[in-house]
C-alpha cells in the first residue's frame, strides 16, 4: 500500500513538471511523452524491484521532456555524480537551457600514429573514401566515467577499414534507388526527397537494421563498438579524437552551437588519429554491438544483453540537454533498441581487408 501511494504521488509530480515542460518554448523538442499508465507502472516497479526500466526512452523514438537527474529510475545512470569532471562544459559554452530534450578523464599527452602505421597506410591500396585502421592492441573504455564505460582495458583487433566520413544523404539516396528500401522519414516529409542543400549532411533517422542494410548493398558492415572506438581514439587512450581537452571547435556538439547537423568532413582540425572525421559531434552512429558490460565491470546493470545496440560519438544534440554531462568522449557509449530512428542516429561502415 505505501509503495502504491509513492507511485501515485511520484505519478502526480511528474505529470506538472512534464506539462510546466511543455509550455516552455523549445526550439528542438523531441515530441514529449505523457504521463500514463505505462510511466506509473514502471514506477511501481522499480519500487517493487529496484531494477529500472530503461524501454520507455531507449526504445522509442521520443524522448520524455525531464532533467534525467532527478527521474527516479534514471538516475541509476544519468546521476551527475558519475561525470562530474565535465559538468562545467554547460556553463562554460552557454547551451541554452530550453533546449535541454534530448539524450572527461584525465590529462594524458597526445600523440599520432607511429611511423609504422603511417608508412603502412601509404602502402595499402585503401577503399575510395575510407582509412586503414592498422592492427595492434588499444586502450578501450576508461575507470572515469559512466560505470558502463569501464574498466579501462586493453584489446588487440586485427587490420580493417572504417569509411573516413558519415554516411551521407546523396549516399544514401542510392542505396535507396538502387534497392526501393524505405525512405527515412523526414524525405517522406519533405516529399519523398532529400531537404534542400542537404545532400552531404549525414543520413539520419535510419534504424540498426537500415544501417545493416545500406553497408552490406556497399559490401562492407557495421563496425563493431570496439573498432569504432579505436579509430577514434587510437592507441594512446586520448579522450578526444585530437586530445585530451574540449574544444568546441572542432566537432559539431551543442557546445559548437550549430543547432542542427553539418555537411560531413567539416571540421579538419577534428580528425581522430586515422584521419577519420566527426567522431565527435554531428550524429551518434550505430555500431553491431550488442550493449554488454565489459570484463571485469562489476556494476549490475539489467539491461544489458541482445535488446539493445550500441551507440558511440556524440552528436549535435546529446546528454548536454539531459544536464547530465556530454557524449563527445570517444569512451561514451549508449545503448538503444535497433528500431530506434530520430533526427540524431546515423552511421558509418567497415569493411574487412
């Protein structure tokens, strides 16, 4: 009986805060959830169970209009007291708080790849528009931040390829052509066509399955998150794809201040170790992971398991608008369902020597 009347009055305090929310004006507003039936049972359950129910944002194309700080399942993820170090960045570059909707580690010397890897590079007949990414072993994930980051650890991968840049909307629209596959929703809505001067934006509302699809029409695949993560970041552990301090300036984040996606390739000085470009920033990409833990990560998280993907590199719309840090360290990862499709999922592909 207690349990219930916390629920309701859980229930009731949310439904203000969602409607006092919505009267606000905000400028890129993912449609907000309503308060009902199926918000108060998981609050009831959680409650019951103390196991948060993570389906109702991470497998949805919306997203509730809430500081996820202070929702009581989610901060068993979103709590601020995991990311603390980079909470400053909001204050420092001003992101406008009505725009708040949507979904770093230590100082370490950066460097570049070794000779080695370049000469390498230079002697490998590469794909039209992708990179060499050598064999050998790399740092991935990392002991400071969001406890499904961790542990830092090392893996070895042997050679493959990633695509330099995002999958574009002129590439797309091949792929499209080519196989009558269904058209993203904002071409259906603009009459079946790309928006206007858009052609070298990267594609989005593209699901994991749409993903799968255009790589393998190219004969190539998704990369996994450890592939992804590596060409970001290369072997030196950087937390960044140029360093180890934010700049705004050299990726499409809300902290750029942009406001919407960019045509790919637009910030040079933002190329990983590998020549990759917006690793950060501009669309989170799809990787084939399925959102497991990592070895030796001992904290209990129920959602892990063949539910949901992985999803790494940030976007122009992140975590900054949950005030719970930023998703620009190439360590971040986020997991949702493979249906998911909104205005900040896209994706890049790999391919096997």
């Amino acid at each position: 009986m207690i349990l219930r009347e916390i629920a309701t009055f859980l229930f009731l305090y949310t439904l203000l805060v969602s409607v006092a929310v919505a009267a606000a004006p905000v400028q890129h507003q993912m449609e907000p959830i309503d308060p009902d039936e199926l918000q108060q049972e998981r609050i009831v359950d959680y409650l019951e169970t103390g196991i948060p129910n993570c389906a109702l944002c991470h497998a949805s194309e919306q997203r509730p209009a809430t500081d996820y700080r202070n929702d009581l399942e989610c901060r068993q993820c979103h709590s601020a007291d995991y990311s603390q170090q980079f909470l400053d960045i909001d204050e420092r570059y001003k992101v406008p708080l009505k725009d708040r909707q949507y979904k770093v580690a230590l100082a370490k010397p950066t460097s570049t790849p070794s000779s080695t890897a370049i000469n390498t590079v230079k002697k490998t007949i590469i794909p039209d528009d992708m990179v060499l990414v050598p064999a050998g072993e790399f740092i991935m994930g990392t002991n400071d931040w969001w406890p499904k980051s961790g542990p830092e650890h090392s893996r070895h991968l042997p050679d493959y390829y990633m695509d330099k840049y995002e999958v574009t909307n002129a590439k797309y629209e091949k792929f499209v052509a080519a196989t009558s596959h269904r058209l993203p929703d904002h071409w259906v809505k603009n009459g079946n066509k790309i928006p206007a001067d858009q052609e070298e934006f990267p594609i989005t509302f593209v699901s994991w399955q749409d993903a799968v699809d255009y790589c393998e029409w190219e004969g190539k695949r998704l990369p996994s998150e450890f592939e992804w993560e590596k060409a970001a970041r290369g072997t030196d552990g950087r937390v960044f794809p140029w360093g180890d301090e934010f700049d705004k300036d050299k990726g499409n984040t809300p902290q750029h201040g942009h406001g919407k996606s960019m045509k790919v390739g637009s910030f040079d000085s933002g190329v990983s170790p590998y020549g990759l470009y917006d690793m950060v920033g501009n669309v989170f990409e799809w990787t084939s992971s399925w959102y497991r833990s990592y070895p030796g990560n001992t904290h209990n998280d129920p959602n892990e398991g063949e539910t949901y993907r992985v999803v790494k590199g940030g976007s122009w719309y992140d975590c900054t608008y949950y005030r719970c840090g930023i998703s620009a360290p190439t360590y971040n990862r986020i997991f949702f369902h493979p249906m998911t499709k909104n205005f900040t999922f896209g994706f890049r592909c790999a391919q096997d020597p």
